[in-house]
C-alpha cells in the first residue's frame, strides 16, 4: 500500500508540473503578445548583439576605446536600417501609385491565358472587358502589410533608437554581466551558465552571418536578373528577396512569387518572363539548397518539422518579424534547454539527430 501510494502521489505531482508548465506557457506567450512592441526591439538588439559582437572584441583588442567602438557601431547601423526603411517604404508607394497602370495589362493577360486554354466563356468575357482591375484590387493592402511588419516611418525609425539603446546598453555592459556572473555562482556553475551564453552566442552569431551572406547574394543575383529583364521595381524586388530569405521555406517562395507578378503584369506571358522566373527559381534553389547547406553545415541542428512549427508559433507570436526571429530563437532555447536536466528531453526532440 505504501508503495501504491508513493506512484499515485508522483503521477499526481508530475500532472501537476504539467498543468503548471501548461499554464506558465500559455502566460508568457500572452506577455510576449502584450509586450511585443519592448520584446521586438529587445531581441533584435540581441541579435545585432550576437552579429557584431565579434567586431566589437576585435577592436577592443586593437585598443580602440570603448565609447568610440559604440559610436561608430550605432552611427553605421543607424544609417543601414534608415536607409533601408527608406527603400522599403519608397518601393512599396511606388507600387501602390503605378499599379493602376497595370489594370489594361491585367485585363489582356486574363484574355490571353483563357484564349490560351481554348476557353470560351460569354459571361466571364463581358464581365473580364468591363472590370476594373485597379479598382478591384485593395491596393492597400500591399501598405497595410508594410505597416503591420515594420509600422508607419516614424514608428519604424522610433523602434530603431529603441533597438539602439537597447544594443548600447548590452554592448556597455558585456564585462559587467561576466563578473556578476563569476560573482553570483560558485564556479561549476558560473562556468556552465558562461558556457550556454557562449554557445547561444557561436550558434546564433554562426547562423546570423551566414544567412546575411546568402540572402545578399540571393538578392544581388536576384536583382541583377531583373534588371537584365527590365522588370520594374527592380530594388524594392531585391530588398524584398534579401528580407524575406531570412523567413526559412516560406520566404523565399514569396520572395520569387512578387517580381514573376509583376513580370507578367507588365510583359503578359512571354519568353522573357519565363527566363526571369526560370532564373529566379534556380537561383533560389542553387543558393538555398546546395549553397547553404554546405556553408551552414548542421550547426543549428533543428529538425525541419520544429523549424516549420517554430515559424507558426513566432509568427502567431510577432507576426512576419516573428518569422524572421523564429530560427535563432529557437536554437537558443534549444541550447538552454540541453543543460538544464528537466528540460534535456525536449532539447532531444527538436534536435535534428537521433540516437
């Protein structure tokens, strides 16, 4: 009886862990959509953290004082991102102002394809002459989509100074959190706690200028293509390409979707348009799957079924930003869950090996 009591009292505690752990998961998933405007900047600053972190021990080492270090590295990633903003919401107007020049073009293109197919439907034909495409369209919606990723320009540029500070304040303060540390813990533990920050840290910042380096190249090549096709919005396409490549999967497949759009929008259905799209889809493909692969090696080591969920979840989250966060996140808290005993199991299941 003793015995018999001793398992119902641990199957009773463990359905009480996870009720609470259920529970404590459910809070923090509200906090984090609650609090997505602090949370957003926080963790891009982390990131930038991660990307620049080795510059910063770099130039320390070569005696550049510390203050001058972070000037310059607020001032260039300053006017990267304002820059960028500038193009991003500057292609996305010019967009939204031509694109009822495109209405003609679209009615044509619809003939074409069912003239194409051999189909013959009366009805369907006045209804294709007499529509207008540019006002059937909800053109805003290419707006709303900008605004609801990156906010209006003023918010874009007020959560860049956040993200900022945020980054200073990190950057000002790497030695101090080391010495907490060292001074908080006994040393076994002080060691393993410096040892999970350092690998988050390798994981991440590996991941972050990889994935930097192939979406440039993706987007220049990319970019060079539609040029050579004279494609309109050509550098809003390339900067499209270049983000959205940062959003495993997925990304990439809108990313090549856009420009082949617009593509037949303005040529209809043409030899051009095929090798623009043809050479699009390799260049995807090439980078994406051989490329990469080779260069990024398993070092993330996340199962592709936990990337897809992990980019539902982050996007349920934040959104498309929480897309383009939901890899190094997630093999962050894989690498803390892999030294916390309690929590080893789960780091095993949405790790990429077995055995």
């Amino acid at each position: 009886m003793p015995e018999e009591n001793r398992e119902k009292e641990v199957s009773d505690l463990t359905q009480i862990k996870i009720f609470v752990g259920f529970i404590a998961a459910v809070i923090i998933v509200i906090i984090l959509q609650e609090l997505k405007s602090i949370f957003i900047p926080l963790f891009m600053a982390l990131l930038l953290y991660f990307f620049f972190n080795g510059v910063v021990k770099r130039l320390l080492r070569l005696k550049v004082p510390i203050a001058l270090v972070l000037l310059f590295l607020l001032v260039f990633i300053f006017i990267v991102f304002y820059f960028f903003g500038v193009l991003i919401y500057a292609g996305a107007s010019s967009f939204v102002d031509k694109f009822p020049a495109y209405s003609d073009k679209i009615t044509a293109a619809v003939k074409s394809l069912f003239d194409q197919l051999k189909l013959s439907i009366p009805d369907l034909d006045k209804y294709i002459d007499t529509v207008d495409w540019s006002k059937s369209i909800d053109t805003s919606a290419i707006t709303s989509i900008i605004s609801s990723t990156f906010g209006s320009f003023a918010a874009f540029i007020g959560n860049l100074a956040m993200v900022l500070i945020f980054l200073m304040f990190m950057l000002a303060g790497r030695n101090a959190l080391t010495a907490r540390i060292t001074k908080a813990f006994d040393e076994n533990q002080a060691d393993k706690i410096k040892y999970v920050i350092n690998s988050i840290e390798d994981q991440v910042q590996h991941y972050l200028l990889i994935k930097t380096f192939v979406s440039f190249l993706t987007g220049l090549i990319g970019g060079i293509i539609l040029f050579a096709g004279q494609f309109d919005f050509v550098i809003f396409s390339a900067l499209l390409i270049f983000v959205l490549n940062f959003i495993p999967n997925f990304g990439s497949i809108i990313a090549t979707l856009f420009p082949i759009l617009i593509g037949f929008l303005k040529f209809g259905f043409s030899l051009r348009v095929l090798v623009v799209a043809l050479g699009l889809i390799l260049t995807q493909f090439s980078i994406g799957n051989i490329i990469e692969p080779k260069i990024t090696g398993r070092s993330l080591n996340l199962s592709p079924i936990v990337i897809l969920i992990s980019l539902i979840f982050w996007w349920y989250v934040w959104g498309i930003v929480g897309m383009m966060l939901a890899v190094p996140l997630t093999s962050a808290l894989k690498i803390f869950f892999q030294n916390i005993p309690a929590l080893r199991p789960i780091a095993e299941i949405i790790s990429a090996e077995r055995g």
